[in-house]
C-alpha cells in the first residue's frame, strides 16, 4: 500500500508517499513541497496547488490519503488560508477517488514518536529511523507529510490487527 501524506498550506505544502513493504516495513517513495508563489492571487495560488497535487497522484497513484487535520491557530487569516488550501486538497484527493483519512497533529507525533506531546525535532528523527533515510527528510514540511502518511499506515494495521483478533475471537467463541 502506498500512503500520500500531505501537511497543507497555501505558500508551502509538504507530501510525502510511503509504503508498505512486503516485509512489514515502511520506506519511503517520494516527498517534497509544493510551493506557491505569494504574489498571485489565492484562487490561482488553490489552483496551482490542486494541478500539482493531481500531477502527485497520477505519477505515484497513491491506494490512501492521509490529511493532517487543522488545529487551533492564533492568527485566524493563517487558519483560514491553511484551511482553504486543505479544502482545495480534499477535493483533490476525492476527484482522483483516493480515500483519505484526517489526524491531528497530537495522532501523527502519538503513531510516529509513542508520545502526543513530542516536538518537531523528534518527530524528524523518528521519521529518519522509520523510514531508514540517511537524513531527516527538509524541509519541515516535507518530513510532516511523511509522519502523516506513516501514522495512517500504522492507524491502518493498527484497525487490520484489531479485526483479525475480533474474527478470531469470535471464530473461538463460536460465533
């Protein structure tokens, strides 16, 4: 399975494509950013990010999208920009029929690191370890997109475990 990852934002949005291997473990596919030029106008800023999300998902052709969900922010013009680029996203990933799934940012640094409260910099190392790369993967947002897709795929084992045992148990108890 391979897992698109995306940490949204209107100049700078982070991707990061990972995969299950057939041994159990994850490597990574691609990551990166898309960029956005802050002198154009928004709609054509949501739409070069729609045309380079499309161009992401044909080339990898992704089986899952993971999202990280917006948290409280401080400033609400930032809130609101972010939230516009991950609506813009959404749609993408929908028109392409990738399903997706939504985490916060407490889900992601819980299912990559095993403590909600981690900050940025072990989230990163964690996600070098994970994925076996020489380097933390730059920028920011291009490691983020990865820690998404990685904690979907372990939300996605996590739920497959989880029936595997209810089928078990149910089979035992002569369900």
């Amino acid at each position: 399975m391979i897992v698109l990852g995306i940490d949204p934002g209107t100049a700078t949005t982070g991707y990061g494509l990972v995969q299950e291997t057939a041994d159990g473990g994850l490597q990574a596919v691609a990551y990166g950013v898309f960029l956005t030029r802050p002198d154009i106008p928004m709609p054509e800023r949501l739409l070069e990010l729609h045309h380079l999300l499309g161009e992401i998902i044909l080339l990898h052709r992704p089986q899952a999208g993971a999202v990280e969900k917006l948290f409280f922010q401080r400033n609400v013009r930032t809130a609101i920009s972010v939230g516009q680029a991950r609506g813009v996203i959404l749609l993408g990933l929908a028109e392409m029929n990738v399903p997706v799934a939504e985490y916060t940012p407490t889900e992601v640094k819980q299912a990559v690191t095993g403590y909600g409260g981690a900050d940025k910099a072990q989230v990163q190392q964690m996600v070098k370890a994970i994925l076996g790369l020489e380097d933390i993967p730059r920028p920011d947002d291009a490691a983020d997109a990865l820690a998404i897709a990685i904690c979907h795929i372990h939300s996605h084992l996590f739920r497959r475990d989880q029936m595997s045992d209810e089928d078990t148990s149910s089979l035992s108890e002569g369900r």
